[in-house]
C-alpha cells in the first residue's frame, strides 16, 4: 500500500507489530525426548490448548506447539527444524513435502478452516462495506506464505474487490498477526481465521466460503520425527470425535 493512505505512525506501529511477531515466530523451539513438536498454522493458536490438554489426557507425551504461517514452517522443516508434526492450514504444503519423500505417511484432513472480516469498531455488514472511507485499511495475512491470506485474496477477488481495496491493505506476518494489527488500531478490519476471533465479544462477517478455495486443514506426520508412535497417535486423535467437537468450538468445520 502507498504510505499516504494512512498515517504514518499507524504505519509505524503496524511495522513494529509484524516485526515483533515474526521474531517470536521465526525460531523453531527445542525438543527433548518426552515432547511431541507440533508445527502449526496461526489458526490454531487458540484451539491449541484444548487440544493439547485432550491428548496428554491419554498418552505419556507432552505436545509443544510452534506457530507461524504455513509457508515459513514449511521452510524451517526443510531447514532441518526438529519437528515431529506439521499442522498447515493448506494442503498443499504437505503435498510439496510428500513430493520429495519427506513424509511418513499419507496426509490427512483433519478440519475446513474458516475465514472471516472482524473488526473491533466497525460494523461490517458485507465485504462491499471494505469500500467505505470509513475503512482505511484492511490487514491480511501474506498470500506468498499464508492458506488466509490466499483465501482472502480470493474472496475479494470474486467480488471484484480486490482492485478496489488495494490501496487500503496490510500484510502481516501470519493471520495471527493481522488479527493483532487490527486489535490494536493498526488496521481498521482484518480478514482472519473465524477461530482467532470467537472469544473477542466483537461481531464478525461470516465470508461465503463458495468465494474462495477449501482451506484445508492438512495433518501430517515428519519422516525426521524422533518419536514417529507417538506423531502418528497425534495425527489420529485430530480426527476422533473428542478432538473434533473442541475444533467445531473454535468454528472449524469437519472436512
């Protein structure tokens, strides 16, 4: 976007946001043998604990869960980072990593993703609304790293929006973080994950999901894991009824 669309220190503080969340999120964590590492897309930052508390009921292994866009996990797993599960909210992440065997197993959906416009200011009635002056800008996770931000891109593209608001959007880090930047005033609206924002006693637009690709939630189980038994039970358990109802909470829907 053009820096003249909004004021600078709004800018500024949006910059310091993204910067401060992609530091927190760039480092994947250490490991020791009694942990299983999940890698996960941001859509589950808040569904995370449920789950994880769920599983540990039943099973010796605690689960640690690292959290950033689809795309950056896809790359530190590549890198060598110690995870044993990768949870992208796109599968096509997976089957880039399936391609070159990197896989044990097959990939599993778990759960349907969906997308939403929130803002805690503004009523938003329909995304024609993202044209009002009121709006000056429109946070959205990265499309190059992110299943939402593709999503989003998608969705205003079909209404022939996309043009329109160009001059009014942010791209943030991860759909966690456009969440932030609209929390705290840097944005005006956020196009998000309905699961970030079901807690926030602020309404939300439900977007038609017809206006944009599935976003599949993928599951899949790393060859380098150092605890396969136990990687493979996780990637069960997100299918059972028990894991599913805590996803359907949070506004996942079963594939």
């Amino acid at each position: 976007m053009h820096i003249d669309n909004i004021k600078l220190p709004l800018l500024l503080r949006a910059i310091i946001l993204s910067a401060v969340f992609l530091q927190s999120c760039q480092q994947p964590p250490q490991t020791d043998s009694n942990e299983l590492v999940v890698a996960a897309a941001s859509d589950l930052m808040k569904a995370s604990q449920d789950l994880k508390n769920a599983f540990e009921q039943t099973s010796n292994t605690k689960v640690k869960f690292s959290f950033g866009p689809s795309g950056q996990l896809e790359q530190q797993i590549r890198q060598g980072a110690p995870f044993d599960v990768f949870l992208p909210a796109a599968i096509s992440y997976g089957e880039s990593l399936q391609r070159d065997d990197l896989l044990d197993g097959n990939i599993t959906i778990y759960a349907i993703g969906r997308l939403v416009a929130w803002s805690s200011s503004i009523q938003i009635n329909s995304l024609d609304d993202l044209r009002l002056p009121d709006i000056r800008s429109i946070a959205l996770a990265n499309p190059q790293y992110a299943p939402y931000g593709v999503a989003a891109r998608q969705a205003l593209q079909s209404l022939g929006l996309w043009e329109a608001v160009q001059p009014k959007l942010l791209y943030a880090y991860s759909v966690a973080n456009a969440l932030q930047l609209a929390e705290t005033g840097s944005a005006d609206v956020a196009l998000v994950a309905v699961a970030l924002v079901q807690d926030t006693g602020s309404p939300y637009l439900l977007i038609d999901s017809a206006l944009h690709a599935p976003i599949q939630q993928a599951a899949v189980v790393l060859r380098s894991s150092q605890n396969l038994p136990a990687a493979r039970a996780f990637v069960e358990f997100l299918q059972s009824e028990q894991a599913q109802n805590i996803l359907r909470m949070y506004g996942f829907e079963h594939p």
